[in-house]
C-alpha cells in the first residue's frame, strides 16, 4: 500500500487488476519500458487466496503442444534475467520425467519438444531414479531441464524489481467497477484510476470481473489438494541430489493427469498433487467439498502404490490451491473484443506459472499495440464462439 500520508495519485500509463504471478511480471514489463504503472490487489499481500501462492512450481522444456514448448526458451531467460536482478536463486534444476505409455501421442509430442530427448524404460528408470517404478508396457521422457521454480520467493522478486523500476503496488483494493473508454476508469474500495490501457489478471475472480463489460468467459475456477507425502525412508537434501519432479501422461488411472516435486518444502515430504479438483466459487475456496470421500486423495493413494513405493499411502499434510480453467486447458490471452485497450491474461489451467514471464511479455506487448512477439492464435478469445455472442 502507499506510504501512510503520500498523496494518492489517480492517473497512470497503465493499470494492472490483479497482483499474482501473471498480473506482477505484466507489471514489471510495463514499468521495464518507462510506462508509469499501477498494479492492483484485492487482497494484502502476501496472501494465499489464489493461485500463486506457495514454495513450488514444476518448470520444464517439456510440452505435448508446440506453441508452449517454442515459449518455453524465452522464459526460462527471463526467469535468469529475474534472478540477476535480485541475486536471489529462484530455480533448482532436478530433471523432470513425464511417465505414460509407450508410443502413446502426447507422450511421443512431449519426446519431440525436446530434439535430443533421453526415453528410459522400467530398468533404465530404476537405475536413474530408484524411487520411481513403471508398469509394463510404459515408458519415461527425461527432461534434464526441469526442476523447481520457489513460487513465493518468484513472486516476491519480480514485485520487488517492479517497485524499482517506479511502479506503484496498492493492496488491500478489491475492483467495484470497471468503466471502459479512451481513459479506462477503475474503481476500487480504496480509489478512483484512470489509465489508456487496463490488463485484467485477476485468476478465479476474471469472470465476474469482465462479465459486466459483455464477456461472458468459459472460466471454471477449481479447488484443488495439494498434497505432501511423507517418504518411508526421509533422504537428506543436504547432498545437493534431490530426486526428478514428474508428471504423467495417458495414464488410464489418471486421466487429468498427476504431477509431483520432491521433498524441498517440508522436509520429508514429496508434493504429489492430481492435476484437477472439485468447481468451487473462489470466495468459498476454504469450504471442504461436499461429501466424506475425497477421490482425488484415493486415486493418488492408488497411485503411489503401483508407482512411487517409498512414500506412505496417506497424506501427511494437505493444502489448498486454485485453477482457473478453461475448456481446451489453453490460456485467454487477448484484447477485449470491443474494448481493445482492455487485455485479459486468463484461464492458466494450472500449468501458467512457468510461462509467467513470457505470458507477462506477451499483455505488455498487447496493451502497447505492439506486434507479440509469440503466436497468439491458441490464446485468442474468438476460439470460444459463444463469448462473442454475449458481447456489449
């Protein structure tokens, strides 16, 4: 929040709703090319009511799709430049293999993402990585690459350098109203601003946010466990070896998928996590799903059991995060169709937060009129029909 007695300033070059990873590194971008820039935030910071939060995130090269894959380079520069900036490590590089069965399409995809990729079978994976044990007729995909992005220390880094570089962080502000025009004017429970150019990155609360200016966006927030497990025999990470990060593909078992970070966080503890969860409305994330079974806890109980043999089978800790997800599980990064200095960054399904830094890029680049530096057409909003429909 601003210093207690500064005088609140109303106008600026840009305005950012919505201070998670996507929103801040948005922010940093603009506030990188001189655009005087106000990042706002309905919650004060830090706080865990989103999706950005925590110690942890997967990044990889590794990716089915193409278009993510072609990103993926320019992030993880821009994830180094983010930490010379601060001189604060934000990346331990683990490896990451994707587990599926052999010659299945998403995991041949994956192996082709990667040029000079290293495939290993049920003995070669033994040998590698001796926690993990595959069924018959499955594969794994190494990618020396992968590893693990320290969530909240990221994002505490990329708000810090915007901070540098004159941009202006107002906390504690939840958005009443939104009003477009030349000078887009948003108000808040804290403040009126305006500013030429509006980036909307607000997670699970974009749609009610981006309802009252005609667009009514396939979004579908979910609460999702996040799960540690702890290992029967606890290994030291004081050695400097830490086991892969993994997710599967085409596992029959599995159909949203599962993925999982060695024990970093709590000591111990692997974070296995099933890549889906229950519809919830996200000002009632903390409500328990209804019901006494959870099947997400049951279906990765199973799966430990046929392939990570050396956790236990029951949870030891159990947190909470948010997806907010679209149909195709592919980003919203467009402008608005009628209002083309509003942009909206949304829908990360999940699998966003390693594409931050480039996802960020690419809505400066928009909100500038500037020609992306990406392919856009998997992001665009005019892939869901219906929306256009509903349109002011």
């Amino acid at each position: 929040m601003a210093a207690p007695g500064q005088p609140q300033k109303a106008t600026y070059d840009a305005i950012v709703i919505g201070a998670g990873i996507q929103g801040s590194f948005t922010a940093y971008h603009l506030a990188q090319r001189h655009r005087d820039t106000l990042l706002l935030e309905q919650f004060l910071l830090p706080h865990s009511r989103g999706s950005s939060h925590g110690q942890s995130r997967i990044i990889r090269s590794v990716y089915p799709e193409e278009y993510y894959s072609r990103m993926m380079p320019d992030s993880f520069r821009l994830w180094q430049q983010l930490e010379a900036e601060v001189g604060v490590r934000l990346y331990r590089q683990t490896g990451l293999v994707v587990l599926g069965p052999a010659g299945n399409e998403e995991l041949e995809a994956c192996r082709r993402s990667l040029g000079d990729s290293q495939v290993l079978d049920t003995t070669a994976l033994a040998r590698h990585f001796p926690g993990y044990r595959l069924q018959a007729g499955q594969v794994a995909v190494l990618d020396s690459t992968g590893g693990v992005l320290f969530a909240d220390r990221a994002l505490r880094a990329v708000q810090e350098v915007f901070r540098r570089h004159g941009g202006t962080v107002r906390d504690g502000e939840k958005v009443l109203r939104i009003e477009p025009g030349a000078m887009v004017t948003v108000t808040t429970t804290g403040g009126v601003y305006q500013a030429p150019r509006l980036i909307i990155t607000a997670g699970a609360w974009t749609g009610p946010l981006v309802e009252p200016l005609g667009l009514r966006l396939p979004l579908q927030p979910l609460r999702i466990d996040v799960c540690y497990w702890r290992e029967k025999e606890p290994k030291s990470t004081n050695t400097g070896s830490v086991s892969p990060c993994f997710l599967t593909v085409g596992l029959s078992q599995a159909p949203h998928g599962i993925y999982g970070l060695p024990a970093l966080e709590y000591p111990g503890m692997v974070k296995l996590c099933h890549h889906h969860g229950s519809p919830t409305d996200p000002e009632k994330r903390d409500q328990a799903p209804s019901g006494a079974d959870r099947p997400d806890i049951s279906l990765l109980s199973s799966f430990i059991s046929s392939y990570l043999p050396g956790l236990e089978t029951q949870p030891a800790v159990m947190e909470t995060c948010l997806y907010t997800n679209t149909p195709d599980e592919d980003f919203i990064l467009d402008r608005h169709p009628k209002f083309s200095n509003i942009i909206i960054g949304a829908g990360f399904s999940g699998h966003g937060f390693k594409l931050a830094p480039v996802v960020g890029k690419l809505l400066c680049e928009l909100s500038l009129g500037e020609e992306p530096s990406h392919n856009m057409a998997p992001f665009a909003i005019t892939r869901f029909h219906d929306v256009l429909q509903s349109v002011l």
